[in-house]
C-alpha cells in the first residue's frame, strides 16, 4: 500500500505512514487470515469455501480496499478522493470477481463439494468386485474416502462400505442405486471400473463399456455428482506404433473392438464434460499386475499401489475438466508420456525394473518380444486377435 504512494510520486511518505497505518493494519490483520482460509478452503472444494470467499468480497468492496487504498492514492496526488480515484479500485473488484467466477464455473450442488469434509471423499465405484476394483476401493478407504461398492456380484467379505448388486448396463438400476445414495448425502464422484477386460464381440463390447457409462453418467447429472474418474485401456491407441515417447494426444488407433469401446467411453466423457460442465478423467491402463511378467510388462507396468495414487490424484485434482492420462508407474523402460499424470498430482512411486533381472533369466520368446515391443497393445495388435465385429448369428450374443 504504501509502495503504491511512492511509486505514485507522493512528497510526504512518513506523513501518510504515520496517517494510515493506524487504519491500515487492523484490517489488513482481519482480512489476510481470512483470505488465506478461504483460499485453502476453495482448493479443497469445500463449501465453506464458497461461503467464506463471497462473503469477504461483499465486505471487501465497500471497507476495506476504499479505505486502505483510496485515501493514500488521494494523498499522493495531492487531492481528495474522488471518481478518479476509485475507477481502479472498481476495476480491482471486477477483476476479483472474474477470478472467482472461474473457480465457481462449475459449483457442485450443496453437499456435493470436492471434499465433502476434510477427510475424504464419498466415491461409488463401480466393478467394485473385479481384479482392479478390489484393490482400488481397500487403498481409498486406507487413503480416508468413503467407498460404496457397485457390482453384478454379491458384496465380497471384508467390504467395509454400503454395497448395491446391479447391472451398470440397466439405468434404471444404477438410478436406484444413485437414490439409495442419495439418502445419505450421495456420491462426491464415482470410479467407473465395471467392464468385460478381454475381447469380444463389438455389440458386447460397446454395451460393456458405453452403455455402462452412459447410465452411470445420466444418473450423475440427474444427482448433480461433479466427476467421474474412468478405467479406459491403453488399448484405446494400442495399434500405435512404439515410439520414443507416447502422448495423450495421439489419434485413437484401436486394437480390439475393446478398444473401439474405450474410445467410444472417452468420447463420451468428453461430450458429458462440454454439455453439463462436470469433470471426467479418462486413465489408460497398462499392465495391472502383482509384478511384471513379461519384457512389455517392464515398460507398461502399473502397481497396486501407483493404482490407487493414481485414482486418488483423479479424484481430488482442482477442476481438471476432460483429461486423459497414463496408468504406469514409474518405469525404467517407460515409453509412455507420464507428464499428463503428473499434471493431475498422480506420483507414481513404483518401477518395475525391480524385476527386470527375474524377468530376464525366463526362457526368451523372441517372437513375443517383438510383437509386444512394435505397439502399444503388444500382442493384441497383432493377426491372432483379429475376429469378425458380430457374432455368426449377428445379434452379438
């Protein structure tokens, strides 16, 4: 404030010091603790936050920066405050105002903030009961969130949270269950994991993975929940040839019709983020396996654990919009672009050059290895994974 005088060109500096610092300083010791809380409470998402922000900007406009800055830009130009005057300071509030416009651009529907407390947040995760499921909802729940568990099977023992046996493909199931949910404030977001993990039939497949996404995604706008975080496939750009360094940004490129059916998912997302205004995070996995197995795998490698840092990052990264994203760990022999994790506060910790000496001393297959090092699918882009789109009956079954 003071600077602000003399960069002005003020004569009598210590006389405006003397002046206004009486002024000055018992406000500035209210609003800057108060600034900082709600700061730290609008990066969380927490509604107070939102609270807590428009109420020192209603406060703000009319005390504090008149009175602080009005009176010693009037000093400095050696007259009293006027019209002249106070144009910057509208234009300062015009400009808070839009910052904080594009932090509420998508405000979540009361009980719905990012953090509904500071200890977690409430996640439904569907294909709860699978292979990646099983792991992900235990890390969650050690990492503070409150997880429910949606599947086609019944509730697996030891599961901790609410549980609903559903077919994710039938919306009026998964609308049930998003009213059961509702009665105890809802989901904050949901973990969408369901799906067939090997190659079928397209109808199959885009069942499987869009009709299940698109009933989770109509029932989160109908219950005003703000993102989704979703298992896509490295198999989604698996006929991609390798390269130094894979990106997010490379075209679509298949391998399988359940990789067609990944695309199609993220294409979804996409529209569902533009239409409504929610966030959707898109992570292409690679191989989610106790330990890698194979000479791909020593590249393409995601551990359990880098699994559920990753979800997590997903689930709590400040407005991340439509975003895709690498699920490895910090491999070694990567090849695949981790900066756009990284970007949404994913860390993986994990390599899986901690087995390349175990992997190395199996017997080699040469002819394995280099169809898995020539794309990013491995195997799966090669001639032994090529079938007809429909079933001979043509009905998919």
């Amino acid at each position: 404030m003071f600077a602000l005088a003399g960069a002005l060109g003020t004569a009598d500096l210590p006389a405006i010091k003397q002046r206004y610092a009486g002024r000055a300083m018992p406000t500035l010791a209210f609003f800057l603790p108060a600034l900082f809380a709600s700061g730290v409470l609008l990066h969380r998402r927490h509604p107070l936050g939102y609270a807590t922000a428009a109420g020192q900007l209603v406060w703000l406009a009319p005390t504090c920066l008149p009175s602080l800055v009005t009176p010693v830009v009037a000093d400095a130009r050696g007259h009293a405050a006027g019209r002249a005057v106070t144009l910057p300071i509208g234009g300062l509030l015009l400009a808070v105002l839009a910052v904080l416009g594009r932090m509420l651009r998508r405000p979540a529907p009361e009980g719905h903030g990012w953090c509904s407390s500071v200890h977690g947040m409430r996640v439904l995760v569907s294909g709860a009961a699978g292979t990646i499921g099983t792991v992900v909802c235990s890390g969650l729940v050690d990492r503070g969130h409150e997880v429910s568990g949606l599947d086609r099977v019944p509730e697996p023992e030891g599961f901790t949270g609410d549980w609903f046996t559903a077919d994710c493909a039938d919306p009026d199931a998964v609308e049930a269950v998003f009213v059961a949910l509702s009665r105890s404030g809802g989901p904050d977001a949901v973990v969408h994991l369901a799906g067939l993990p090997t190659e079928s039939s397209l109808p199959d497949q885009l069942e499987s993975h869009v009709i299940t996404t698109a009933a989770l995604l109509d029932a989160m706008v109908a219950h005003g929940v703000a993102r989704i975080v979703y298992a896509s496939s490295n198999h989604a750009v698996g006929r991609t040839p390798r390269s130094e360094l894979l990106g997010v940004d490379v075209r679509p490129r298949p391998d399988l019709f359940y990789g067609v059916a990944k695309v199609a998912a993220e294409a979804l997302l996409s529209l569902y983020v533009d239409r409504h205004g929610i966030d959707a995070v898109a992570a292409r996995i690679g191989s989610f396996l106790p330990q890698p197995e194979s000479l791909r795998a020593l590249s393409t490698w995601l551990s359990y654990d880098d699994a559920v840092r990753m979800f997590d990052a997903c689930l709590t990264a400040p407005d991340p919009g439509f975003a895709v994203l690498y699920g490895v760990s910090d491999n070694t022999r990567g090849w695949w672009d981790l900066a756009p994790g990284r970007a949404l506060g994913y860390r993986p910790e994990d390599d899986a050059e901690r087995f390349a000496e175990q992997v190395l001393a199996a017997p080699a297959d040469e002819e394995r290895d280099a169809a898995e090092a020539a794309y990013v699918g491995g195997p799966c882009a090669t001639d032994a994974y090529i079938r007809p789109a429909l079933d001979a009956s043509g009905s998919g079954a």
